[in-house]
C-alpha cells in the first residue's frame, strides 16, 4: 500500500493499456487518487482493482468514447464538478501509418476528432479550474512526429504538431498562474498502438522500440525537472534547446509591414 500522502485525483485518457495504464500506476503510487477513462470498461475495471489493491489509492472508472460527441460531454462534467482533479494526463489518441493517399478519409477526420478536439476540449473544461485553485498540471501526450512529420501518416503528424503547439500557448498563458503544462513526445513505444494504426510493433527496428514503462517512468522524472517539452529518447537536452532557441530566434522577423527584400518581384 501506498504511504504517499493525498495529492488530488489524476483523470487520465485512453487508460485501459499500454501508456495510460502505465501513467495510471506510477500516479497511483506517486499519491494521486485517480479518474480512468476509456471506452474499454473491463479492462478499467481490472486496472482499477489491481491498483486499489496495491496502492490504496480511490480509482473511478469511467467507460467514455471520446471519439464521439457524448464521452467527451462526459468527461468534461466531471473536470467541471470534480474539485478533487489537480491532474488531467491527455493521453487518448490514435495514429495511422499510411501515406494520405491510401488513407480513409473518415478515419482522418475520426482521428483528428479524437486527438485534437477531444484533448481541446477536456482542457479547456479543466484549465479554468486550476487557474481558479491556483494550481493544477496538464500532461499532453504528443509523440516525436510532431516534429518529425515526414516519420509517418501526415494527418496523425499534424495532429500531434497541434498537440504541441498547443502545449507551448497554455504554458505561455498559465504558468503564472500556477499550471504546469507538460508535452510529451515518445518515439516508437511498444503498446497496441501500432497494430491498431497498421504496422504491428513487431515489424520495427527493436533498437527503436521503448517499453510503455521505461517511456513514462522517464516522462515523470522530466515532469520533475520541470520540463516543458520531454522526448524520452533524446540523449542531450542541448539538442532541443537548439532547436527551441532556433525558432524563437525566428519570431522577431515573422511579421513585417513589407516582404521580405528575398521575395519582391523586382529583386
């Protein structure tokens, strides 16, 4: 049983398996109490008794497909009502391997709905309520495509890219006012994500391949350190902050009241 003491309830998405149930497990040891959502009541259920069981910790289950309109309403309820929430873990989501072009069209728009509004969504429920308790954390799960859109399917790479943006603006609005906001970027990680999105994981380069586990046990230790983007894979933190100081150094020439010299017809 677990001796942390009580911080708040953690409602975490797409909890079932792999990156989710990982999340729900160390949170529960960490202290939180929790709030498990997915559209898989079972598998809920078993989670949610190992963990009581372990840990001690309250565990509610709610079986919501936020692919759809309604289990999102749900969802956002309970942010709403829920005074005991000080984490939301967006984790709900799926991908596509896929070029575009050999793509359903109704499976994109499907995944732009589960990925993007859903996540908007259940944000926007929770985050007024954090500013309003002066405190609260918000972890997005994104993935490397987000900027490395070229790896996979262009639409679940825009998806996750939104991901990040959107983490970069909240943590720009909010960290004044006590929310820690968190985008996490995984590389491939071994989880049923990938036999769902058509590549089964076993078809990848075991050198490329992290365990759900060794993924979020790292993500925490960068929640942590208080980092705003986590790649759990990338060996030197130098690197993105390259790559971050890159694009900042763009920003004082992103807008102009005439083109660029470069780009004039008569240059």
């Amino acid at each position: 049983m677990s001796t942390q003491s009580n911080k708040g309830t953690a409602l975490v998405t797409g909890a079932s398996s792999g990156i989710g149930a990982v999340y729900a497990d160390r949170l529960a040891r960490r202290g939180y109490d929790l709030i498990l959502v997915a559209r898989n009541r079972d598998r809920l259920a078993s989670l949610a008794s190992r963990l009581t069981t372990e840990t001690g910790r309250s565990v509610e289950v709610i079986a919501a497909d936020l692919g759809d309109d309604r289990g999102i309403a749900n969802v956002e309820r309970i942010l709403d009502n829920d005074a005991s929430i000080t984490m939301l873990v967006n984790n709900a989501g799926v991908g596509a391997t896929a070029p575009l072009l050999e793509s359903d069209p109704a499976k994109m728009e499907a995944m732009i709905k589960l990925n993007v509004v859903a996540l908007t969504r259940l944000t926007q429920a929770v985050a007024p309520k954090f500013v309003a308790r002066g405190g609260g954390t918000i972890i997005n799960i994104a993935s490397i495509v987000a900027i490395a859109p070229e790896a996979l399917n262009g639409v679940y790479g825009a998806t996750k890219a939104y991901v990040l943006a959107f983490s970069q603006s909240l943590h720009h609005e909010l960290s004044d006012k006590g929310i820690r906001v968190q985008a996490v970027l995984p590389g491939a990680t071994s989880t049923e994500f990938w036999a769902i999105a058509g590549r089964p994981v076993e078809n990848l380069p075991s050198a490329i391949v992290m365990s759900a586990t060794d993924m979020v046990d790292a993500s925490l230790v960068g929640l942590d350190q208080g980092e705003l983007v986590t790649i759990p894979a990338l060996p030197d933190i130098a690197d993105w902050n390259a790559f971050e100081g890159a694009r900042q150094a763009l920003r004082p020439n992103l807008s102009h009241s005439r083109p660029a010299a470069r780009l004039l017809a008569n240059a």
